[in-house]
C-alpha cells in the first residue's frame, strides 16, 4: 500500500463513520446527543493531534528534477483534516443558525442530527488543528514562513496590475504570497476564538458554568464563525477556482508543484530553496 | 532522483529530548488521562439522582368555556417580548373547525411538570429556588431542542424562540420586562388576566384528570350570568 493512502483512508472512515455514528445517535430513543454521550472524544481529538506530530517524520521542501515538494504528507493530512472538518462544522453550523442566521433546520430530529454531524467536524477539526499546531512548535521556521512581512502591502498591491497591465511581472513572493500570509492571521483569530468559546459549550454539557461565561461563548462563537466563514469562502475561491491556483490545489494532492510554476510565482522561495540546495551540495563536496 | 531524508532541525540527532519527542509525550499522556477519565465517570462515580421541588402552581385552561380568540396570546408575547407576536406567545391555542365541541379548541399551556428540566443539558431549563416555576435561563441555552421534544403535551409548551436563538416557555410571568404589575405565582398573569372568558386560572390544585389530561372546570355560577349552562357534562 502506498504511504499516502493511509491518511485519504483515515480521513474517508472518519467522515463516513461519524456521519453514521451521527444519524444512529440521532435515531436512538429520546434523540442522543454525541456532545452528551461522547464527550470525551471532543477533549481527546486534539490530544491525538499532538500525538500524531509527535509520530510524524516531516520531508522539507526541496528541488527535485522538475518539480518542487511543497506538501510533505503532514502538510496534506493537516491541510484537509482541518480544511474538511471546517466545512462539517461551518455547513452544519449555518443549519443550526447563529447570531442573525436563521435556523434551518425546524423539527427536533433535524437539530439533533446536526448537532451530531456538527460533533463529528468537532473531532476531526480538533485533530488536524492540534495536529498542525504541534507540528508547528516542532519545526516553528513553518510558522514563520506564513507571517506577513515589510512586502505585505507592496506585493499585494502589485497584483492589482494583472487587471490590466500587459507585462505583468510577478513580485518575489516566498512560499506563501503575502496576501496569504495576512489572511493566516484572520484564520488563526477565528480558530482560537471558535475553538475556545465551543469548549466552553461542550463544557456547559458536564458542568454547571457561570452562564455570563456561556452567555458570552455563544456571540464569540458565531462571530469567529463568521471570520472562518469569510476565509473558508476566499480560500477556496483564491486556492481552487483560479486556475493561477490550480499547480497549487494538485499539490494538495500530490505533495508536488512543477518547477516551471515555482520559479515564476514564487521567485523568492525558489531562490531560497535553489541556495540551500546548493549549500548543501558544496557542503557534500567539501565533505 | 536524489535520496530524501528528514532535514527536519528539530529531529533527532541531539541531546536531550526533542521538541517531537516532547509532542509525543504530551499528546499520549493527555489521551491516556482523557480515556481514563472518561472509563472512571462511567465505572467510579454513582448515577446522579436528582430531585426537584414542586412548583408554586399552574395555569388551567377550560376547553369548554374557551373562545379561542387568542387574546392570551397577545398579552403573553406582548408582556414578555413587547410585540404582539402569536408565534412568541407561550401559551398556544389552536383551533380545527373539523373536530367537534369542545375539541374544535386546543389550550396548550405549561403544566409546571419537570419533564424539560430533565432534559435539559446544561442547566439551562431550570426550577427557579424561590418560587419553583419551570423557567429557562436563556443566556445558558444551547439550542438543542431536548426540552422541547420532552414536553409531555402534544403540541409542545415549549417553544424555539428564533429572536434569542434560545427555548422558552411559560414562566408564569416571572420575568415580564413589558408588564409593569409583579408576575409570578403570588402575582399578575397577563393571559389569565386579559381571558375576556375567564376560561384561564392559576391553581395551586390539581384538577379532575382524565387518561392524557387535565380536565378542568372553570364553568361558576358567573357562567350562568351569560347565559350559559353552568356545569357541561364533558
């Protein structure tokens, strides 16, 4: 079996089998709520998370002959367990309406099943966000590679020109175009802020909580959903509809970018890694 | 093509323990103490036996003296909400002109029972201490809508309200901010008090029952002065 398989598989099972474990819950006696029965597995996700970056042998990026490794499998399994679990939570998150969203879903059985597909994004969000937190603290140059710099507002600004202007030439951009790195930043916020204010709910199944703390859980909620919700859509329209994106969204697949694509978009990465290569290669040498 | 190893800088190679290392350990050890704990709830602690006060009193509504003119309704969203809103009132009557007298009219009011507080997840549906009313802390609630399958009526006394994104109910006006008289059990009901057929009371006694229902006679002898029969075998 392929090494990559694996992931794909585990991702397949855990949307498939929640969705099942969801509905079944939902059609047992009195309507069972997962975040009732199965709460531990909301504290448990993430610690699984940093279990798997703790068992994960990461590949940086490299040249190798005509492609480029942008996504190592860790950057894939991260990428869709988190992006996935996202769009379950912000699907059944709309159903169930939030702040000036009107609910959807009408009878009780509705809610219950999204309450439980909602749990099952839950998990699998909590998991691949651990999962690529610790990744992170692991190797934090990845961190630092998403955060905007001093070209935030000049190279985003430059792209203005691909409206109308002929010759068009691509700024430097690193491994991440700027505008990227910035919208990192909004991601990060929602997440933190979705994060804490839906444990403080799920918390709210097994403790008595003050209610001002749930009382405020609920807004914060619904606007960090909002804030994911902006990102999820630009994210999917920038990364999969245009089709300058394209060479990006297959490596999400694949873990490869054409070298040709590398060396155009994103010159100053390309540099980067074309300078440590050669580093690396004198250093052989010398050796 | 060349060979690929792990250039990762927080790999293994150095002394100590490694920032993945580290990972892996906090990440087994707080799995291992979420599994424990969650076998332990299941094996070490007893079921919770909770029990809750009886309520203060009820509201009664007499389906035979009801006109289903939906005034109470008014008046509850209006004391509650401030609109005069039927799908924000708690108290519903609902009216089918294919069922004979006196079941053309169905007065769904909350019976004080504790079923919702039952199901209530989090607390939010809860018996208020002082005067045992089944109320809703609307600021706790989390829109699962277990309350409101739990209602033993058959048209739920429950509602989802769409406003507050939270359950409500009857709470024998407790909380009226849209009322200026005291509301409660010692005070003011604003559907009982705006009934222009007296067919609404509060009482503190439990009526005739039958198989599924209350069956409750609000026909006096102040019935008669409207010409009516004051006693209607059912």
């Amino acid at each position: 079996m392929k090494k990559g398989v694996l992931p794909v598989l585990g991702l397949v099972l855990a949307f498939g089998l929640g969705s099942l474990w969801a509905v079944q819950a939902t059609r047992s006696e009195g309507g069972g709520l997962l975040f009732d029965s199965a709460w531990w597995l909301v504290f448990l996700a993430p610690f699984l998370g940093v279990l798997a970056a703790g068992l994960t042998r990461r590949r940086d990026p490299r040249i190798e002959g005509d492609k480029v490794l942008r996504h190592n499998g860790a950057a894939r399994l991260e990428h869709w367990t988190h992006g996935l679990g996202t769009a379950l939570l912000l699907a059944t998150g709309v159903g169930l309406g939030f702040l000036f969203v009107p609910r959807l879903v009408r009878d009780t059985d509705g809610v219950w099943l999204m309450m439980n597909l909602h749990f099952v994004g839950v998990a699998v969000f909590l998991f691949g966000t651990f999962y690529y937190a610790a990744n992170t603290i692991i190797s934090a140059y990845r961190f630092r590679e998403h955060l905007p710099t001093g070209n935030a507002f000049s190279f985003t600004v430059h792209y203005g020109k691909l409206l109308g202007v002929k010759k068009f030439t691509m700024p430097p951009e690193d491994k991440y175009f700027e505008s990227e790195k910035m919208a990192y930043i909004l991601a990060i916020l929602a997440s933190v802020g979705v994060i804490l204010s839906g444990i403080v709910k799920v918390l709210a199944h097994l403790m008595e909580l003050p209610a001002w703390l749930v009382s405020a859980a609920t807004p914060v909620h619904g606007v960090s959903t909002i804030a994911m919700l902006l990102f999820f859509l630009a994210h999917v329209f920038f990364s999969s509809v245009l089709p300058m994106s394209w060479p990006v969204l297959r490596s999400m697949f694949t873990g490869y970018v054409p070298r040709e694509y590398a060396e155009k978009e994103h010159a100053g990465w390309y540099k980067r890694l074309s300078d440590s290569d050669d580093a690396a290669t004198t250093a052989g040498k010398g050796a | 093509m060349s060979e690929v190893k792990d250039i990762n800088p927080a790999g293994e190679g150095s002394k100590g323990l490694s920032r993945r290392q580290f990972m892996g350990g906090i990440g087994a050890l707080g799995a291992l103490g979420v599994i424990g704990g969650a076998v332990a709830q299941v094996f070490l602690l007893p079921d919770e036996v909770i029990a809750y006060p009886i309520s203060g009193g009820f509201l009664l509504v007499d389906q035979k003296k009801c006109s289903g003119c939906s005034t109470c309704m008014a008046a509850c969203a209006i004391a509650h909400h401030g609109a005069a809103n039927h799908s924000l009132a708690r108290i519903q009557i609902t009216q089918n002109p294919f069922k004979a007298f006196p079941y053309d009219i169905d007065p769904v009011q909350c019976w004080q029972c504790d079923e919702c507080t039952q199901a209530c997840p989090t607390g939010a549906m809860h018996v208020d201490p002082e005067t045992g009313v089944r109320t809703v802390d609307q600021m706790r609630c989390i829109g699962c809508l277990r309350c409101v399958a739990a209602c033993p009526r058959a048209v739920s006394a429950v509602q989802w309200d769409e406003q507050t994104h939270a359950s409500q109910k009857c709470d024998l006006c407790l909380d009226t901010p849209f009322m200026d008289d005291e509301g409660g059990v010692n005070g003011r009901r604003a559907c009982e008090s705006v009934c222009p057929m007296r067919a609404i009371t509060f009482t503190t006694d439990l009526p005739e029952q039958t198989e599924d229902d209350y069956s409750p006679n609000l026909r006096t002898e102040n019935w008669t002065s409207f010409g009516y029969v004051a006693d209607i075998e059912g």
